[in-house]
C-alpha cells in the first residue's frame, strides 16, 4: 500500500545556523519568521504535513517566533482556509490590522487571504487546510475567528483522530477520506445543517460512540475500568457490557485503543517522549509490558516501530520541502 505524500522537517539536533535558515526557507512562502526580542536562541520548530487530495493535514510545534504576512505573500500563494487547532501556547498579535489573541483549546480559522503580524510562544498545534472553493457558498465570515464551543470541541476531535490515522492511509484510500472530510466540514459550518452535526450522530450518537469517546479521553487513567465507564455513560454495567460484546468487549477495546494510541504516538517524528512516559501516558503499568504487548500486536518493538518511521520520515528533507511547495502552489490556480 503507497503511503500518502507528506513532508516533515524538525531543527531539533540541526546546527543553530543551518535550522534556523532551513525554517525560515520552508515557512518563506506563507510567513516571514524572525526572532522575538528578548528572547534567547533563533526561531524553530517542526512539522510534519500529510497531503490528502486538495486538503492538507499537519502538526507543527514553534519555538518562539516573530511571524508576519504581508500582501506579497497573500498574492503569492493559493487560496486557503486554515483550520489551526492549539494544543499548547498561542498568539498574540494582529489579524488584517484586528488584535487577536489565541490560546490553548481554541480551534481558529485562519482565512490566507488576510495578513497578519504577531509573536508565536512555544506551541504544538494541528492544522486542516482546506482550498476555499471546496467550501464555496458557505459564509465562513460568520464564524469570525473562533468557533462556538460546542463546534470548536468537535472540530478539536475531528483533527486530532484524522492526524493520528493518515501515517497509516494508502493512496487509495484519501478520495474516500477526503470526500468525507470535507462533507463534515461544510456540515459544521452550514447554520441550516447544524442540528445534523451538532445534534445528531456526529456529536451525541448511540451508547457506544459515546463510550468509545469517554474510553479515548481518559486512556492515561490507570484506574479506567467498566465500572467507571458505566458511571460516567450513565447506564449500568449490565448495558456496558452488552454494547460492547460484539467488538470483544470493554477492556479488550481500552487495551486496543491505548496500543493504536501509543502506535500513533511512536510513528510522529516530532513526538519526543521516552517508552516510559507513554506508557504512564497510556494507563499502561510499565515499559516492559508496553513493550510485549506492542510486539505482540504489531510484530515489532516499540523501539523499531520508532526507528523506521523516523528515518523515512528525516531522509531526503530537502528534496520533499522543494516538492511540496511545488505541489502547493499548483493548488487552486
């Protein structure tokens, strides 16, 4: 199966020079970076960017950073919408002349038609980037910069699970899940559509989507057991049990979600933590077991899983940020 195009590039282990240089170049097209007074050491960071069709997925982490788009660089480039997810840090500064403050839990839109100039603190962000014309007779105006809560926690889902599955999508597969990305999206940002997303399956959906989401946001518990499930679910343990039998049941499914939790995790090149701490991130009780277990799921260490992903995803760094930004700019011309 051929793995979707993507690009990553990080500064991290690069000599100060050298990374400092190499992000500015590959952030050249979109922002001008420069270093933030008072501040020890030069801008970077990292990101890793999954091509899905049209629409662009990506994670980037900043160290702190000046940021600026002028008119040169709005007329340069393709017409896109930016919806950027901060899991750490922030913004402050100005959109298109208006002061604008982001923080941490906010999914903003970024319209790339407006300029902006601001400081970047240290941040982990996930971004969907979408060609306007697929979002073409909708009003995104109305939605200003933030989503409403009940929106911003859904998009904050959508992102995150559509970046975690994408290193393991084929080419084949992206028609079909970029179609239904976009469907989504045009259904969330529709006000005639609303109660369809925010109403229906999507958000509150039958026990069992709903106990698969309580299972994912509390992996890290040690103490995640059916009975705490049933509690938070609301139904008694009886019922657990009976929605989930016929995926091999509630501990099963928790022990699957944190292996494909930690497998995700491993395959990130920007993800920095040691087998230690994603296992106690995990609710799993050791490395030594994470690591059977994982082999005996996988068919490979933790510690290989790591290794490959991470030299496939470093080799030829150059060669791939001068193809993307190829690619990129034949988008929407």
């Amino acid at each position: 199966m051929s793995s979707l195009p993507f690009l990553h590039y990080s500064t991290r282990n690069r000599p100060r020079d050298e990374a400092y240089d190499t992000w500015r170049h590959l952030m050249a097209p979109m922002y001008e970076i420069r270093p933030v007074e008072g501040v020890d050491g030069l801008p970077g960071g990292g990101t890793t960017l999954f091509q899905l069709g049209d629409i662009l997925v990506n994670r980037t982490v900043f160290g702190a950073q000046r940021v600026s788009r002028d008119q040169r660089r709005i007329d340069a480039s393709p017409d896109h919408i930016l919806f950027q997810f901060w899991r750490t840090g922030g913004y402050v500064g100005e959109v298109a002349g208006r002061a604008v403050s982001l923080r941490a839990g906010v999914v903003a839109i970024a319209d790339r038609r407006r300029s902006l100039a601001g400081v970047i603190g240290r941040a982990d962000t996930l971004g969907l980037i979408l060609p306007r014309t697929v979002l073409r007779g909708l009003d995104i105006e109305q939605h200003g910069m933030h989503l409403d809560p009940r929106r911003n926690l859904l998009l904050q889902a959508r992102i995150t699970s559509l970046y975690a599955q994408l290193p393991r999508t084929g080419v084949d597969e992206a028609p079909r899940l970029s179609g239904e990305v976009v469907g989504f999206m045009r259904r969330l940002l529709d006000p005639s559509l609303a109660a369809d997303v925010l109403e229906g399956h999507e958000l509150d959906g039958a026990l069992l989507p709903l106990a698969r989401r309580i299972v994912l946001r509390r992996l890290p518990d040690p103490l995640l057991t059916p009975d705490a499930i049933a509690r938070e679910l609301r139904v008694s343990r009886a019922t657990l049990y009976r929605i989930f039998a016929p995926i091999g049941g509630v501990m099963a499914f928790v022990h699957e979600q944190r292996l494909l939790a930690v497998r995700d995790a491993l395959s990130d090149p920007l993800e920095m933590r040691s087998l230690a701490r994603l296992a106690e991130d995990h609710g799993i009780s050791s490395p030594s077991q994470l690591s059977r277990a994982f082999r005996a799921r996988f068919g490979a260490s933790p510690r290989a899983w790591r290794a490959e992903r991470q030299l496939a995803a470093h080799s030829d760094s150059t060669h791939r940020i001068q193809a993307f930004w190829s690619w990129f700019h034949a988008l929407g011309r």
